[in-house]
C-alpha cells in the first residue's frame, strides 16, 4: 500500500469577485466588525467570541428573561439547533439541522418575523453550527450531502451549490469561514471518524475546489 499525506484537511472553495455594496459582509467588515453585530461564528478572526457591548453587564445580567421566540423546523420529533446566529444591521441568520437557513427580522428587539427561509432539501437531518456571511450571500452546508450552498441575502434564492462529497462518511457539519475571496469548510465525520489522511492508498485527496 502506497501512504500519501495530505498537506490540509480543510475544503476551499474560491469565489468569484462581486461588487460590494454598503450593506455587504466585506472582508474588511469581518476583520473589524461593528459593535451590534455579530458577523461571524467566533465574532472575528481572532475567535474569543468577544463582545464590547455593555448593556448587558454584571449588574443586570440576572435580570434577563425571554424577550421572544419564533418556531423553526416542525419536521420531525429530534430536530434540534447547534448554531451559533449571526446579526447584521438587524437580521439574524440561523440554520437548523435540516440546513434549512432563516433569515429573520429582529429589528424591533420585541419580536422576529421570518422574512424568507432556503431549503436544501436534505435527506436526512444532521448537526449544523451555522452559516457564513460573503458580500450578499449567505453560505451554509448540508451535512452528510456535503454541499455548499450559496443564498442571496436579500432574496433567499440560490444563488449557486457545489457537492464537495469525495468519500465516505465526510460530513460537513462546521459553521464555513468566510475570509477575503475564499470559503474554508472544515470536513468531518464526527464520532465516526472519517479516512485519516495518512491512510488513503493513492494519490492524496483534492480538498481544493
């Protein structure tokens, strides 16, 4: 048996250069984002999910309650949420574990409204941690299909997809980094595991799309 080792494990998927507009996730927006939103699964690049905000502090935090809910999924009786939302300017965008992304309108800090929702159609539900924001789309995974999918922010439409599934039991399940022309897809196989690098017979896998 021939051992080949692969120099990554992340999947990159470049994409094409778009006009940004004001409202658009930009990398320098994600280098240095604004204080009320939150842009990114770990807040920033740096990743210690660090926020400056204050109105919330020690001296009131034990006064929080429930300010409001909105029901997502109803599918099935073991749906469940993994992920961590991002805010921009207002919206939300969540995913549950059908990959099915919300983005929703939580402006008025009293209550949300679904302003549009893209399903993937998965067959079968798996964990999700979340989606990444690029210029005006929103970017998210499907789990044991491993496609990356591609939605306009605005309209909720698909913009574009690319299946990434080249072997068994890889899963995609990590929320996708999202950094100056490229997303970074982290595969997965959870507590199964998938094929160590190391012990593919052959040429070393392509992880670069």
């Amino acid at each position: 048996m021939r051992t080949t080792i692969s120099t990554s494990i992340m999947t990159c998927i470049a994409l094409a250069a778009l006009p940004a507009s004001a409202a658009d996730v930009t990398y320098e927006r994600l280098l240095k984002p604004e204080p009320q939103n939150w842009l990114m699964n770990h807040h920033d690049f740096g990743a210690q999910r660090y926020s400056a905000l204050d109105t919330i502090n020690r001296s009131n935090v034990r006064n929080l309650k429930l300010a409001f809910a909105i029901a997502l999924g109803g599918t099935s009786t073991d749906e469940y949420l993994q992920l961590t939302p991002l805010v921009d300017d207002g919206f939300m965008y969540v995913v549950d574990s059908w990959g099915i992304v919300s983005k929703i309108d939580v402006r008025s800090g009293t209550a949300g409204q679904i302003v549009w929702q893209m399903n993937p159609k998965q067959d079968k539900q798996d964990r999700n941690r979340g989606v990444a924001l690029w210029n005006n789309l929103v970017i998210s995974q499907t789990g044991f299909a491993a496609r990356i999918v591609a939605t306009d922010r605005d309209t909720g439409k698909v913009v574009w997809e690319t299946n990434l599934l080249d072997q068994a039991d890889l899963e995609l399940t990590a929320a996708p980094l999202a950094l100056k022309d490229q997303i970074i897809v982290g595969g997965s196989g959870g507590d199964r595991g998938i094929t160590a690098p190391s012990e593919i017979d052959g040429p070393a896998p392509r992880w670069a799309r």
